[in-house]
C-alpha cells in the first residue's frame, strides 16, 4: 500500500501544470531511484510513461533536469532500463539538437 501511494504520488507530481511541481517529481523519481531501485525498476513501465514526458517537456528547466536525473539513474538502474531503452533513446535524441546549452549538455 505504501510503494502504491508513493508510487502516485510520483504520477502525480510528474504530470502537475505547474513546473515547479514537475520538477519536484524528477526529483522525487531520482531520490527514489537511489533509495530503492527495485521499486522502480519493478514498475519501469508506467514510471517512464510519464517520466520520458518529462525529457520531452516545454519547459527547459524540467528538461534539463530531467535529463540530468537519467545521467544519473542509468549506472544505478543499469539493464532495469531495458524495457523502455527505445523510448529514452527517442526521447534523448531529440534533444541533441537543442540551443539551450544547459539542455545540450545534459
């Protein structure tokens, strides 16, 4: 019950209006990520559904923390990331060519 609400709780903040609150959310997926990788490895799928959305978001901020987070979630979750490793690809490439430098080299 408690990984369930937690885990919305993070739903929840990564879908938020505000980008504030969506920054919390990365955050928040990140802190996750290193206290307990099995939790989010075992739910990488729905996690990542709104997670990528967030690599893709409008606001540069969000985005480059975002992609700031994967940098560092990678080596933690390793081959838990399979599952969704195309849509990242996808996700990060289209970031490549940014001119926001913050975001390019994120």
């Amino acid at each position: 019950v408690e990984e369930t609400e937690l885990l919305q709780k993070l739903y929840d903040l990564l879908t938020a209006k505000e980008f504030q609150t969506r920054l919390e959310g990365v955050a928040l997926l990140l802190e996750l990520c290193k206290r307990n990788p099995r939790v989010i490895s075992n739910n990488i799928v729905q996690i990542f559904d709104y997670f990528v959305l967030r690599i893709c978001d409008y606001n540069k901020k969000v985005k480059q923390q975002a992609l700031e987070a994967l940098a560092l979630m990678i080596p933690i979750l390793k081959s838990g990331l399979n599952p969704v490793l195309v849509r990242l690809v996808e996700a990060v490439t289209n970031n490549l060519n940014s001119k926001h430098a913050g975001i390019y080299a994120a």
